[in-house]
C-alpha cells in the first residue's frame, strides 16, 4: 500500500489560504495533488526544497506529459499549472 500525500504544514497553508472560493479550493487541491502525483512527491512541503530553473523544467515536464498522456484541452492545462504555480507563488518560488 502507498502512502499518502501529505497536504500538511505551513507551504499547503499559505498556499490553500489564498483560494477563497470553496470550489476553486477544491480544484487547487486536486491539480496540486495530481502535480505531486507526477512528480513522485508525497509531502508538499518537498516541493519547494529545489532550485527554481529545476522547478522550471519540471513544470514544463508536466505539461507535456498533460497533453501527451489525458490529452485535455488546453483550459484544463492551464487551470492545472494555475493551481501549481500559485503554490510556488505563495511559497515566495518565483518561476518565469
């Protein structure tokens, strides 16, 4: 059985406290944990311990996979990558 993920500690807080609305909580939520799930990540916290240009790569690693693997539509994309870049965002991670 795998563990978790852990959606826990201070980097989820600043981050989950910024999204107001109860439904956009939920959808942040979901792509954040889909972005762990990509990235092999249990803890967010893990998230924030690399350099940025290796975030970078990641993130761009991830669209391709988004659209070459569920193949959704490019709003479902963005909307993903939203969520994400809003948790380095609100973790003081700034990406370009």
């Amino acid at each position: 059985m795998t563990s978790p993920i852990l959606l826990t500690g201070q980097t989820y807080r600043n981050f989950i406290e910024t999204v107001h609305s109860p439904f956009s909580r939920i959808s942040y939520k979901n792509s954040l944990e889909l972005y762990m799930q990509f990235r092999k990540i249990k803890d967010c916290n893990r998230l924030i311990e690399e350099d940025p240009k290796i975030i970078q790569s990641q993130l761009i690693d991830y669209v391709i996979s988004l659209r070459e693997k569920c193949k959704p539509n490019a709003a479902t994309i963005k909307s993903r990558i939203a969520a994400v870049k809003k948790f380095y965002d609100t973790n003081n991670i700034e990406l370009k």
